[in-house]
C-alpha cells in the first residue's frame, strides 16, 4: 500500500525502490530503521483524516473551506493596529512567487547572487527611507525587532531597565515582555511605562523625563503611536536619553515616511518597525515583518541579531558580489554566546519590500504619505460629526485615530457587530485593553480607501446609530 | 545579465507606481495635508530611493530571480528536508480568502481559516501525541524560544524559576535550541558526543541537577545517528523536575514510527516550512508548530482557536500563558500550505515519505563512500542511518587541499545546489551533508553522487578547477576580507558610497 | 500634460525627451509627424473615460466590475458543448505565467530554444494522444482546425464537397461554413448534411454512405459528437470514405482518449480537435484552441496552413535543436499563395497543453476518463429517474448527454432559470437549435463534478419539478 | 540547463496528476466504466506519454522556461509594438470572475465581462471613428479574414459577389491581407512601391475596377513610411464600389492623431495584444478587434454586447451575420486586459505613447545610420519616420558576408532579443526592423544601438565571432537541412524516434 504511486514522490514505485533497496543489499526498507529501539517505537498507527492526494479533491476542499472566511477585499475594513491593508503592487506579487525566489533554501552568493542582490537592496532602500546606512535581514516582526532592539541597547551598556510607552499595543508588548524575560532571570530588563497622556495621546513628557537616569538601557517610542498619534516630543526625549546615557529606539510605520521625518533626524539610535506595509498582502497576519537599522558603527553592528549582507568583491576583478558580515556573532556561528538568535526570518517579504520600494521611489512615498493623510482627517473629522461620536485626542494623527463612541451609548462592540451585518468591519475595539479611553475603537484608513467607502462607513453607521438599540 | 545594482537605476522623474489624487471633497473638508503634519515632524529631505518605471523593476527583479539557483538545480540541502511545494497551495495561498484577512476580524468571519488551524492542530497531535499545538512561532528557532519562554512560565509558577537556570542540549542540537535558552536567560549545558555518536547517559546524569530546567534535544541528529536511550534520558530529567523538548527538526525520517509525547517529552516542534512542504522562501516567513503535553498548555501563547458549538473561537492564551512570541496567529498562509500537505500526504503518504528518505539516504551513504575523498562519519557505527548522513572530505583536503568550500563553489557549476556542510561547531572535519529526502527521484540522487564524484575527481587530477569554481555563475567567488572589516563592509548602498568615495 | 510620468512609460519625463529632441535636432515631438497631412489630421481630441493610471484605483474598478460575473467555481455548472471545465493543474498555471513564456514573441531558435522545446513537446505528446507522427502549431479553435483540415482536403484531391454531421455544435458549424466560402466563390466547398439518427443521437450510416461519392473531397465526424455520443460507425464511414477517395477527418475531445480509441486506428487520416481541456481555463471561450495532426506523410505535411517546430541538430556535434519546417509554405512565405494563413494563435496555450500532457502521463488520461464516463452515467441515469424527465438518446455517450424535458411540461429555459436562482447553472438549452429534440438540454458532467453535486442538481430539480408553475 | 526532451524523462509507474476514485455509489449505479464504451471503441494501446511526478514536470518547464529570452532582455521587435503587459492584469485575469467563466452562460450571469467588452467597444469607437467593435477574431489575421468574409456578405447581399472577386493590396501590407483574402477566396491583387515609398494613385487606379471586392491595407507601413494619399485611395476605391479595410497594426504612431473612419475607411482591425498591452505569449491567445461603420454592422460576427435598460445583453448576429470566425466571444481575458491598459493610459497617455514612440524611433534612425554597414531604407525620404524604420545591412553583408542572420544570432548573446528582419519578400535587401515603442527606456534604447554598433564592429574585425554566433546560450545554431527534407523531419518525437532508427 505505500507503494500507491504518489505525484509529489517519484521513488513510489516498487521497482525504484527495489533497485535502490538491491544497491545497497538490504531486503526491506522496515529494517533500515534499525536504530530505533522496539519499545521506541509507536503502537497506535497514524489516525489522520482520508488522503486527498488528487489535486482537484484537495483543491475543491480548501476551497469549500477558505470560503467560509469574509476578507477585507469584499468586505470594508478599517482594522489596522500592527497589520494594515497597503496596496501591494502586482509586481510585488510576480516577483516574490517566482520559483526561484520561493523555493531557494541557501545556495552559495555565487549561485544565489541574485538574492544576495535583492537582499542587498531590501537593506540598501529601506536605509535610505529610514535615513540608515546599517540595516539587517528581516526578523520576525515589528514586536520581535522592538524586543532585539532593547537587549542590544541594554548589551550596548550594560543598563537593565527600559522605557516604553504605556500606550503600546497589548500584542507586541507580550511580545517585548518575553524578550526583557521574567523578573527571576539574572539578565531582566525592566520595562517602566511611559504614561500617555489622555487629551493628546502623546507620550507625558514631564513623566517620561521624571523616569529616564542613569539606569535607563534605553527609550524606545513608536512613530506614530499604537493610537496613530504623532509623538511630537520625540525630539525631546531623544535628547533626555542621550543626556542619561541611554539609547534611544524609535519604532515607526515605514509607509509614514515620506512625510514624517526619519527617526534619526529626532534622535533615534536604533530604528525598528514593520516591513508589512511595503508591499506584503496582510495574509490574517502572516505578512509580518520587522527590521533592525542603525549607523554605520561597529559597536551597533557587533550587537545584531540578525544576518548582515555586505557588498564585497569577487575573485573576478571589477566585480560586485555580496556576502554575509559578521556571521560568527549570529547564534549559527556561536551557538549560547551569539546575540540572541536567529533563524529563518522573512526572508522571502524582503524581496517584496525590495521591489515595493524601488516602485515607490521618492515620490510614491510622498504622494501616499499625504493621500492617507488627508483620508484618515476626513474620515476622522465626519465621524465626529456624528452625534455621539467624538474623536478624542488632539494630537496630530496619521492613518490611524480613535473614535469614541461612549456617548452614543452603545458599546464597540454592538456596533461592530451592526456594521459587520453590513459588510463593514469596523475599527479595532480599544475598550477592554484601554479602559480609559471608554468605548473606544481605532480607525485605520489608507490609501486604498476612497471617499466614497469613507461616506458608506459615515451613512451606515448614522442608520445604526439612529435604531433603537 | 550584468545587473546593476538598482540604486544605480534611477532617473528623477520616473514613477513606478501612482497613486489617485486626494478627491476634492476630501481637500475642502481637511486641506492641505502636509500641513496636518506638526512642522517638526515633517520630513525635509526625501528619501534617496531610485526613480523607475513599472517594466524596468519587473525586469530587474525579474534578472535577479534567473540568477538566484533556488531549487531549479537539485537541492540536497541537509537540515532542511527538501520538498516539494506544491503549487496548489501557492494558488490557494494567493486567493483573497487567505491573502486579504486581517488579523483582527471577528472570528465569526474567518471561520475557514479557523477550522483548518484547529484540523492541523489535531493532525499533529496525532503525529506526536502531544494535547495541543500552536502555529505562532515564526520558524524553528522561534518554536525552540517558545518552549525556553513556556520552561521558564512553569518553573516560575512552582516558584523554582530563580534556581533552575540550566537548559541542556547536546552539540549535535541545533545551535537554535542554546541560542534561544540563553537568549531566555538560561545558562546551557551541552553535551559532547562519545563513541556511539550521541552523549552517553552517564553525561547527562553528570549534568542533570535541581537546576535542570529542560533538556532541548534533537533526534536523530543531522549525521543520521539515533539516540537509543533517549526515553531514559528523558526520566531523568523528568526525575529532577526538568521539562523535555523534542526539537523534531529530522521529522522526516521517523514520521509515522514514533511518536514524540510516547517517548515521554513535554513538547515538540515541528518545521512546516520543511518537514510539512510549505515553501522556504530563502528563509522564511517560516512557521514552527509548537505542541505539547496538557501540563504545559497553560503556559501557550494565545491567542487559541477552539471547536465550540460547532464554531470555531479564540480564546486568549490562559492565565499562565507566556503572552506571545510575535503578534498575532504567526504565519498563517504557512499554516494552510502544511495542511494541505498533510492531506495530500495522508497517513499513508507520511509512511511512505519517511521510508523513501531512509532508503535514499542509506543509497547515497554507500554511493558517496565509494568516492574517493569521502567519507563517513563515526564510520565505525554500521547500521543503516536515518534520513541523513554527515560526511567528510578531510581526506580529500589532506591529498588535495581542496576544501568543503571549494567543491561548493564547483557544485553549482553543474546545476547542483551547494550541499549543506554542518553547524558550528564542525564535529568532523570538512563535513558536508545532504539529505535526499522524498521527492527526489533516483536519477536526480544518481546525477548528484555522480556531480560530487566528478569533482572529487577533477580534485585529484585539476585541483585548480574546483579551487577557482564557480566558472558558470553570474558572479565569482567573493571576497570575504570586507566583510569583517568595518572600514569596508557595506550592509547599505549608501554605506558603500560612502565608503569607497576616498579610493 | 503629456509629461505626467506615467509608470508603464519610462521616458514620460520631460528632461529625458528633450536630450532625444536635442540628440535629432528637432524643436517639438509634434514636428515629427510631419508626414501626416493636415487634412487627415482628427479635429475631435480623444474623449476616453478618465485615466487610471493608479495601479490601486484601477485594480479596484476592474475588480468591482467583475465581480458581477457569477463564475463555474462559485456556481455549480453543467455547461459544456465546446468549452469544459476540467481539472487545471496549478503547474500548468504556474508555468504559463512565466514572464519569459507570457512575454515572449519570437526570438531565434538559439535564445528562446526552451519555448521552441515546450512547443515541440506539445507536438510530440498530444501526437502520442490522438497516435499520429505530424502535428503542427496550434489553431485558433476546433471550428477553425475543422475548416482548415476540410481544405487541406480539398487541395489533396480537387474535390470540393464535404460531409458534415447533420448534429454539430452550431458555433462550430458557422466557423466551417466560412472556411468553405459562399457558393458565389470559385473554390467554395458545399457542405453536404449527414443525417443523424433521433433515436442513437448517431450518423445516419446508411444516409452518410449515400451521400459519399466520388465528388466528396472529406467525410467530418466529431468523437464524442455535439451531443457526447460515440460514433460507432466511425470505421465504417472511414472506409466509405477511402473507398470513394476521400479523406477522412474526424475531430476529437482529447480527454477522451484514455478511454476512447485514437482516430487513426478508425482511419482518421486528419485528426483536428480542441485543446482547451488539456490545461486551459475556459475564459468564458477565451481558453480554445485547436490542432491538426496527420501522419507524417509529405503529401499532408506540404497542405499545414500552420507553423511546424522540428528537431534538428546545431552547430554544437551532438546538440539538439528546433527549428521551423516548411514555412515557406505558410502565409508568411507566400502571402496568397500559402496555404490559407497563419499569424498569432494560441501557442502559449499550447505550453500549457504539454504540461498537461507531461503530469497526465498514460495513467491519468485512463483515470479521468474512467471517472468522467462514470460519473456521467450516474448523473444521466439519476436524472432519468425523474418524472417526465428522459435521456433520449440511446448510442453510448462520453461526458455530455441529452436530457429531454419536454414530458415535464417545462421549458428549459424556465427550469435553467429556476436552477439559476439556487445557484446552478442547467445544461446547454438545445431547444431552438435542435427543435427536434423538444425541450431538451445538453448536460455535462466531468472529473471534478462529484457525487454530491450531481445528487444536488437532482434534488434541486426535483424541488423545481414539484413546484407548480 | 542541458534540458532532456520530456519524452525521455518518463519512468513507468510515476504520476503527475491523480483523480480520486470513482465513488461506490456511483460504481453502484452504473457498473464498470469500461463496459459504458463500446467495445470497439475502447482504446487498446495506452499512449506513450511520459510518467513523471509532479515535482519533476514542474522543474523541467521551468528549466525551459530560464531557456526562453522573451522580453527579459531588451526586445525591440518591429512591427509587434513591444509594450508593457501590466501585471496587474494578469493577476486579475487569473481571478475565478475572468478564468472561471463559460461562454455558454446567462448573460445575467456575465454582467461584469459583458460591461468591459462593452466599453472596450466605445473607446476604440472613440479612437478610430468606426460604430462597432467585435472582439471575435483571435488575432489580426483572423480580423483581416473576418473583413475578407464580411465583404463577401456585403457584395453578396448586392448580388456582386460573383463579380467582384479581387482585392486590392500593397507590398508592404501584412501577408494576412493577401492571405486571408486568397482563403476566402477573392483573387489578390498586390502593388509595387514606388519612388515615395508607396505605390502611386495612378497605380491605385489601374487596378481598381467594377471587380474590385475591397482594398486591405495598412499606414504607416513598417517602414515608418505613412501614404499621404490614403484619402484619395479610399475614395477611388469607394467610387468603384469598393470596401476599405484599414489593417491597424502599425497604429502605435498615430493613436490620437487620425481615425481611419476619419480618413474614409470602411472598417479596421487593432491588436489588442500589441498595441493594446495584451501579452503576446509567444503567439497567442491574441485578439484582432474588427471594428467597422453603421453599413458593415449587419454583417458583424454574433455574438452581440448591447446595452439595454441597464443590463448587457447578447444578440446574436444580424440576419446578414457571417456567422462566427471562431467559436464564441474571442479571447476574453485579453479584452479584459486591453480595457485595462486603455483605463491605465487615458486619452493623455495614449496620445504620450504616440509620441513616445515616434520620438523614440527617429533618435534610433539617427543612431542607427551613423553605424558603419547600415542603411536606411529609402534614405532619400528626408522627412521623420513614423514609429519604425526599415533599415539594410547590404552594405555589412557585401563588405563583410556578415549577414541579417547572422548578427540575429550574435544579437542574442548580448541578452538583446533578436531584430525583426521584415515580411516577405524583402523589398530592401538584408533588413531588419526595430520598433521602439513608448515603454523602453532611453538607456535601454542606447544600449540596443550600442550593441548593433559593436557587433558591426566585430563583424568588420573579428567576423568569425558574428558568424559562428551565438555563443551564450543553451543551444549552438540551428541545422536548416533537415528541416525541409522529408526524411530528416521530425515535427513529434515519435517521428524523430523512427527515423533514426536506421541510423
């Protein structure tokens, strides 16, 4: 029966297989196993569901499934918080799916030259964005960067205690919490919250600067804010940093970039961020990325975590060919004693940021930058003309807001649930993790909204709001 | 193609992609946009991107992909169980039903991906015996910090987490399983091989104490060699209160015969992204399905995707849980991909694709030693090995001074992936080791042995020719000096110009 | 205006036109048309809907506007009779979207030798599949391989009536009917009706055999014919046809041929057919394509209209190569005097095709024609259980069959309509086509219907039949 | 890749695609399937397909894939108006809203389709004058055929057709014209140029006659040569009871300047896959968009896009209908595309790439003709061309023996796609036929010339490594010989297979 010719398996026919088996004087394959003790071995045999080894079977039945799910494509989303949906430019899509790219493991830079290259030029653009000339290979996510950051800043010297803002999505500070380890281990960080300040929703400048000694390892703040705020002090606080000796971490929404400034212009020592938003579908979360930048200094470097990619030469003279810096200090070439550890990343989404941004050039950043600008206001400014619904913090804003429903009476989630009877999915529900700000949700608007989906979300929920409840 | 760099491409002025203009409405409500940027925040300077038009990216990237090997030759890459990844999945994967949800939706809306989350959960259960998985690890190296973050969760609960500071691991473990330990706060013990090819008993006892927290072991390693004792290895870490963890990275070639919670360990981890066909992407994204006993699924990462009412739900991790290890689900398309594996596989499929990487790798073992130049290492054990071999050329260096690096370079000249050497620390010299897997039909392993033979042979008669390899590549071999030197190393294009603007 | 850099046009920037402009000497662009006269000149500027030149904007519009469209994957189809849904391998997807096959035009034998090697493989398996030794390039369609296998027939003998089956798809007839020019023509070629039998849905064969004379320059049978039945008397035609010297030309679904025999061991001397099942999504018609193959006989190969890929060997000893035979014979060499024309066709399709061919192998045409036949006998034999609804025709049958529901009392178009509405789309209403068959419908069932969609169409039609009306 | 022909890669027993077993129930009901097919017309011997796994047919396409130019270097082939092909639209054409679709189905089923075809309709009314499109022809040939059948129907419905059997074409007219109207059986009547680069009006009348069926021509020809005379053509031939059919493949240099209805023409025909942004695959799927005036309407192909009371409708032909050209609506998904590439360009756009392209072209003229070995056809015209220009490389072949093939060949090795030579027969000895169109960028276009430039260069030096060409890629130069010999031919492999037999 395990002879049943299968198309991923080329060896399933008895007679290769017998071949081989005669090659090498063995009777059966059952006794290659050898090694494996009897009483090792399992008794209960596989339970799984019915093969689906015919391609239209299996593709039908995924299908069925996958069809269950409404996605943001025939549904009008305004989610966002740590996953948005960006346009990702066709080109994005043919590059990354080709098999070369999908399939590659490894290689020699000789034989994968071209995705040493199209690394080289993830780094290279996004440097040039972030206004970096140091940045590494993806990590994980934003959360996983923003928790390397810290240890690298805490390595860089020797502090154990971190600032972080109070308002921080819940999600990625679960993330940095693993990273600072429990408070038991010897190496702990202690992460102290900036608090944030209700009218604005920007970093309290007074308190963050009461927290920042001697002992701070570093600052780390995001640009905008989980509530999309602008943090308008970062200039400040990086100063603060500075002056107590600490390092200063700016996180920031990359797609931001051409009309905010770049975090060193600010102060920033370390820039961390997601790489989603360039060019990677949303994939229910699965297009995450993140990214470690700094100077050019070899006591940032010496810190990464992650793989670095040089530009070197080869044995042809003239020749450009790329290689892996460093590599002793990543956790393959020192095990326990390399910075932290690394592994397969995201890769693969780096060649998509690569091609995102050399389709976005200077001015594709500009024009996006100022399009969900001027969406986002929009949106805000006709959702608080609603009766009962407010826009509560003053600080300037980019493509995300919260909308305070409190005074309409009804909860986020039951409207939620009413525009979701709509087809719309209304914004994140703030209300359990941000108590404070009542019956809170955060809206997300980009690009790809236009005014007409902005005017359906203000119609719809005018009709909600207006039925007995 | 002679590709330039694409920071070289530019040309003020070219758009590679537009947007629309903001509506006028949206202008005479809100104004001009830049200025509801706070002036300080402004950016002044734009960003040095290249300016180019939509074909001219294709075509670049486009080159790029043509001379990126990938598995277009044949790629024997030990370690990473080269598989095939179908095409449908890339298909479904690319849908809108996969690609276009957000994370946050109602779970009343994702109930397709929802079902086939918790379908791959009860797959892998049985797999492994383990009482629940979670996909959120964004790779192995991530499932092996789970399990250090959920080791340290469940000592800290039993008030134990200040004195069980030790994680032990072996040298053949994968350096991810020490690197996250320590990275966890864990000092590591690891442990040397003996005679056998695996640490003895008697090693482990010496090491295990009240400070053990977990022993982080895989099995077989990456010679192919199985640990027989590795149930009483783990009664004695269970005796002194350590957890287990099974990084089951060489799956492949015991699939269906063993079952990792039968052995006694608390977790395992499996690859989706290698052992479960899911694509490699040149290193991710990646997902390392992390399950374990119903002891330490307190501790998981939530968010959990439970059958309820013959719904799907999520439920946040519990009160004990570890919080998260990346945001949200983890890969979720990856997640997919290795669950139609598991279905185009079937119970029988899986049987069958641990037998036919045995088989094939004990064919290439007698194959390559019949080289001259090769050999095998602890060439003393004889008995069939697992789904890989570790080999050494150290007598080829000796007679030839060719090394492992050499008859890499030379490899890729023939259309052959470089083969995969070892982790560091080397425990033979000159190692390499590839791994045939499943899919790779007899021809393609007979084309390879014959490829390494030819170039052990060009190493005894035309050294030069393997040292001076690649010869058929877009580039030469590189320079490695730059890249240790921070007078020279470029990570950036700007790094670059900035640096070679003196010379 | 004309300056707005438009992404797809790398030199909409004015600096770079002018450097051309200076490099040639001219003031303005608009000079260079010189050669037009004023008067032909348009006065009216271009009125065109607004441009789109935003990738998002028009990926947005496109997709609201398609989806529209009720598609065979979201609706459940019995739709056939010239364009099927079959299995699509994602591999042949994969493939065809290459950028080097999708992009293509032409090229030497030399750089572009994988598209000439994928052409030739096309050749060379679909040649196995209908067993014959020459097959060329493909055509647009069936209908148009048909009429121009009936002219290669003609010009083989001098003759210039045709037999035709009296029960052909009526889009396929009116395709021939234009290949064979009006009677007004010198070289027009009457097409003679073979009568087919109300009762087998077969040719008439005592009817075909009277006609056959020593005027017919071809005798056309279809295998399954319009109506999914098997000629049987396909060798008896054959031979009538040889012994008045006529060539015999049959057209032929190629998923059949794992089940049913290949045309030449009838005696086909043409085989024309379709290819659109073998890989090719259906389009709504824009996946046909279609074949000519005979034996490798210089007397048929000198009568191709189209192009033929040979193998040949190169410069390099031992080197196989391909190259185009013959194609001074084709529209390009000879302009009037080729035979009929060639020009662009459908030959990326036709990669697609060898891809089939290459993952089918000989098992697969077998399987899915065992399953297909299976299948639809179940579904005909299920739907005649239904009161007053019958399966008329009594000759055996491959995939498509009639369904009669004139004893019902109902329309076909009144049940496909009720059908509609619960998300169905009935077989092909043959009613006004074919009036002799009264109300019936022409249903198809293939290798990814499964059982429960079948006994979903009769549980749908049943709840319809039920119903007054 | 050194690629085996597919036929050689089988191993007996492999798979590449599965279908699932046929259900019992369904075997209950009907038996055997073997027994449903009569026996005489059950096939016997199995086809000699290859077996081969999934995996493997996957890498072998892809290797000939990388074996494929196509436009991954800089391909300026005349008179096929090379052009982006939005990606975009082919991720949208793989969408189950355009592959999923059957023609067969209710029209209220195929609003969203049935609306595009429509408005491509309206916006080439709008671009060339004429009262109705049909997308029905799968290329320009098959348009210039359906013109070919529907004067046939327009003489016919006058009782003339038997009269007038002669069309009327030009030298430098795509064969299809003459083709297509010899296939439908008009006798062809082909002019000479003259002097001016066209054939004179006075020639023009000494054909036109009460036989005249239609005149089938295209302007600017492939020379970038546009008849100034066109007008007065048109009438000569109106006046003689005559149709015009303007043949539009060169339309790329005069979008947004003339309209052939403009001009007199009777209808004409457009690329949607050239000049419209449709992919060329190679050749094909492809669409020839026939359009014509009010009077030819009736003749037009069904079936019909028409709009009414909101709704897409499908009529089918008039009463005077030729019926179909092919089976169906034509090549859908290309219409789709072209609407797309129309929608992306705009009126502003599209009369940009007109000027793009002829700009383009007249820098390359200049360039081109300063290269020692060649010249320009009718270099005494001294006006600007249009969007391409026919060049000779006599002077090269008669000083060197380099010939047009011969630097083709050498061409490739410089990742240049090969030169269009020109359509038969040459009117100009050794051409060849650049097209630059809009889309290249001035970088790319001086790079072509510089690689013409230097491969003249070689071949007045070093002519040996023109002539022994190419010499960087999978395959050496191709053996004529057998290709026209009926024993050496071998258009399958079976072929191949028996004649070498002896061998």
């Amino acid at each position: 029966m395990r002879n049943q010719p299968h198309p991923f398996m080329a060896n399933t026919v008895s007679a290769i297989q017998q071949e081989m088996l005669d090659a090498i004087g063995a009777k059966t394959i059952a006794e290659l196993f050898e090694q494996i003790p009897a009483d090792h071995r399992t008794q209960a045999p596989l339970d799984l569901p019915p093969a689906l080894a015919s391609e239209p079977a299996l593709r039908r039945h995924l299908i069925d499934t996958l069809s269950q799910n409404r996605h943001c494509e025939s549904d009008l989303s305004f989610l966002g918080g740590g996953c948005w949906r960006h346009h990702v430019p066709a080109v994005c899509d043919e590059i990354v799916r080709r098999s070369e790219f999908l399939t590659s493991v490894w290689g020699t830079p000789s034989s994968d030259q071209g995705r040493y290259q199209a690394w080289f030029e993830f780094c290279s653009q996004l440097g040039e964005l972030v206004d970096c000339d140091l940045v590494g290979l993806p990590v994980y996510t934003w959360g996983c960067a923003a928790g390397h950051a810290l240890r690298m800043a805490s390595r860089l010297n020797g502090r154990r205690t971190v600032l972080v803002p109070e308002a921080i999505d819940p999600e990625r500070l679960l993330v940095i919490r693993n990273y600072c380890e429990p408070p038991e281990m010897a190496q702990h960080l202690s992460i102290v919250p900036m608090r944030f300040d209700p009218a604005t929703g920007r970093i309290d400048l007074a308190d963050a600067a009461a927290k920042i000694s001697s002992d701070t390892a570093a600052v780390y703040i995001e640009m905008p804010n989980y509530l999309g705020i602008i943090e308008e002090d970062a200039q400040r606080l990086a100063e603060l940093a500075h002056a107590a000796g600490a390092e200063m971490i700016v996180g920031v929404d990359p797609i931001s970039l051409g009309v905010l400034a770049p975090p060193p212009s600010y102060g920033a020592d370390i820039v961390v961020g997601t790489t989603q938003p360039l060019g990677v579908h949303m994939f229910g979360g699965g297009g995450l990325g993140g990214f470690i930048a700094t100077r050019d200094e070899e006591r940032y470097a010496r810190e990464y975590p992650t793989l670095l990619v040089s530009l070197t030469g080869t044995s042809r003279p003239g020749e450009i060919g790329f290689g892996l810096s460093l590599a002793e200090q990543s956790s393959y070439g020192s095990r326990e004693n390399g910075k932290d550890w690394t592994g397969n990343s995201v890769y693969l989404w780096a060649i998509a940021n690569a091609v995102y941004l050399s389709l976005m050039g200077p001015q594709g950043f500009d024009d996006v930058g100022r399009l969900i600008t001027a969406q986002a206001h929009y949106a805000a400014q006709r959702l608080a003309s609603l009766p009962g619904v407010t826009v509560p913090l003053s600080g300037s804003f980019f493509k995300e807001f919260v909308v305070d429903f409190s005074k309409t009476g009804r909860s986020v989630a039951s409207i939620n649930h009413a525009l979701r009877e709509r087809g719309i999915f209304g914004g994140h529900d703030l209300s359990a993790d941000l108590p404070a700000l009542g019956q809170s949700a955060l809206y997300c608007v980009t690009e790809l909204h236009e005014r007409r989906d902005i005017d359906r979300l203000i119609d719809t929920l005018s009709e909600i709001l207006n039925h007995d409840h | 193609w002679d590709e330039p760099i694409v920071m070289e491409m530019s040309r003020e002025g070219r758009r590679g992609v537009v947007f629309p203009d903001i509506d006028a409405v949206v202008t005479g409500l809100v104004g001009d946009p830049q200025r509801l940027i706070p002036a300080s925040m402004r950016r002044s300077t734009r960003p040095a991107l290249p300016a180019m038009s939509e074909p001219d990216v294709l075509r670049h990237y486009l080159h790029l992909s043509q001379q990126t090997l990938g598995m277009m030759g044949i790629s024997l890459f030990g370690t990473c169980t080269m598989k095939y990844n179908a095409r449908l999945n890339e298909a479904i994967a690319a849908r809108d039903e996969v690609a276009e949800l957000h994370p946050r939706q109602h779970p009343e809306t994702l109930q397709g991906t929802l079902q086939i989350i918790h379908a791959l959960d009860l797959a892998l259960r049985e797999l492994s015996g383990m009482d629940r998985f979670v996909f959120q690890a964004a790779g192995g190296a991530d499932a092996a910090y789970t399990h250090a973050c959920i080791t340290r969760a469940y000592h800290a609960v039993r008030g134990e987490l200040e004195t069980r500071d030790e994680i032990i691991t072996t040298i053949q473990s994968h350096p991810c399983n020490p690197a996250t330990a320590a990275t966890a706060g864990f000092k590591v013990i690891t442990l040397a091989l003996e005679e056998n090819g695996y640490p003895s008993v008697e090693a482990l006892k010496s090491v295990v104490s009240e400070r053990t927290a977990a022993l982080m072991v895989n099995n077989p390693d990456d010679m192919g060699i199985y640990n027989p004792h590795i149930k009483e290895w783990v009664r004695i870490v269970h005796e002194a209160g350590g957890l287990c963890f099974y990084d089951h990275a060489n799956f492949n070639g015991v699939m269906s015969r063993i079952r990792a919670r039968e052995l006694g360990f608390d977790a395992c981890m499996f690859m989706l992204h290698k052992t479960f066909g899911g694509p490699k992407g040149g290193g991710g994204p990646a997902v390392g399905a992390y399950g374990c006993s119903a002891a330490l699924a307190p501790y998981l990462p939530g968010p959990l995707v439970v059958k309820r009412d013959g719904a799907y739900q999520l439920e946040p991790g519990a009160d004990g849980s570890i919080g998260r290890v990346r945001e949200f689900f983890g890969n979720v398309q990856t997640v997919i991909k290795a669950y139609a594996w598991v279905r185009a596989m079937g119970a029988q499929g899986i049987a069958a694709a641990a037998d036919l990487s045995v088989l094939a790798n004990n064919y290439m073992t007698q194959e390559l030693t019949k080289i001259r130049g090769v050999t095998c290492s602890h060439p003393h054990i004889g008995a069939w090995r697992m789904e890989m071999t570790r080999f050494s050329l150290e007598t080829l260096e000796k007679d030839t001074g060719v090394t492992v690096f050499d008859v890499q370079n030379r490899m890729v000249d023939f259309g052959v992936d470089a083969f995969w050497l070892a982790h560091e620390p080397w425990i033979v010299p000159q190692p390499f080791t590839p791994e045939a897997g499943e899919m790779w039909s007899k021809e393609d392993i007979d084309t390879w042995i014959a490829v390494l033979a030819q170039i052990c042979h060009e190493a005894y008669t035309t050294p030069e020719i393997v040292r001076t390899a690649p010869h058929n590549h877009p580039a030469g071999r590189i320079d490695g000096a730059p890249l240790e030197d921070p007078s020279r190393w470029a990570m950036t294009w700007r790094a670059h110009v900035k640096k070679r603007a003196p010379a």
